[in-house]
C-alpha cells in the first residue's frame, strides 16, 4: 500500500500494524509519539488532510490515499513553521513529549478558527495531554500564533 505523508509518497507493507507504528518504525518519522496507545493522550496526532487524528487509533491501511501531516513536515528548510516558533517563543513545553500533538492539534484549530476564545482553545486541545502542566503556556502559544495572523498553511 502507498502512503502519502509530508508530500511524499511510501510504499509500505503494514499489515495490521498502526499509523503511529507505521511512521515511527518504517517512515522513521519518529517526532510522532506513542503514549497511552489508546486514544487518551493525544501524544500520536497527526494530521489527516488537514484533521488531527490519533494514529495509535487508525491502521496505516486507513489512511492510504489521504495526506499525511507529521510535526516533520512542518517546517521549511531552516525556519520553523509560526505555530512552532510561538510554542518555542512561549517556553510551551518542559520534556516536550506532547509537543508534536499540541502544535498539530494547534494548526487544525487556526486552519479552522484563526481568531479562538480561549475557551474555544481549550475544548479543541482537550483530547492533548502534557504531563509536565504546561498548559498555561500552551494557551499563551496558541493565543500567540493567532495574532500573528499567519496563515497556517499544512
Ligand atoms: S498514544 Fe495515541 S492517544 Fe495516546
Ligand atoms: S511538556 Fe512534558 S508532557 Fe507536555
């Protein structure tokens, strides 16, 4: 089967094996993380054209034809892409596990809503766990981000 991820095209032989597997273990797109395995954590999303999705909860073979965002295919040449650069600027992060989970879950929100209330902010990343709290600065980095008006391009 063929999986479209970052804009390139994989043949793959993944058998009954998950997305988050797939990427991590054939594509070595590590910087998607597994943690609980079971959709509680948010660690593993990724984007499915354009949705954030848990890749520890879909088979690689569900997703062949749909493009495939991992946290790698952020950003270009040398320059991070702004969802990135706010996290980076906003200390949005200590042991930075979650981190490719919240910045992809970030970018599907201010695709969909660029300016979000705060509330708005925290439902839509409520499914994205940081173990080490750093959830006021992950509210500081969104809220960022979305003033600066970039289009958040995936
Ligand atoms: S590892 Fe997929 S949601 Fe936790
Ligand atoms: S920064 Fe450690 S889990 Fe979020």
């Amino acid at each position: 089967m063929i999986l479209s991820v970052n804009g390139s095209r994989y043949e793959v032989q993944a058998g009954t094996r998950t997305l988050v597997e797939v990427l991590r273990d054939d594509l070595n797109l590590v910087g998607t993380k597994e943690g609980c395995g079971v959709g509680m954590c948010g660690a593993c999303t990724v984007l499915v054209d354009g949705k954030p999705l848990s890749g520890c909860l879909v088979l690689a073979e569900q997703v062949a034809g749909k493009e495939i965002l991992t946290i790698e295919g952020l950003s270009q040449d040398e320059s991070l892409h702004p969802v990135q650069q706010a996290f980076l600027e906003q200390g949005a992060f200590q042991c930075a596990y979650c981190t490719p989970g919240f910045v992809l879950t970030t970018i599907a929100l201010l695709n969909e809503k660029p300016s979000p209330s705060d509330e708005e902010i925290r439902e839509y990343l409520a499914g994205n766990l940081c173990r080490c709290g750093s959830y006021q600065n992950i509210l500081q980095a969104v809220k960022s981000a979305s003033a600066t008006g970039v289009k958040h391009h995936t």
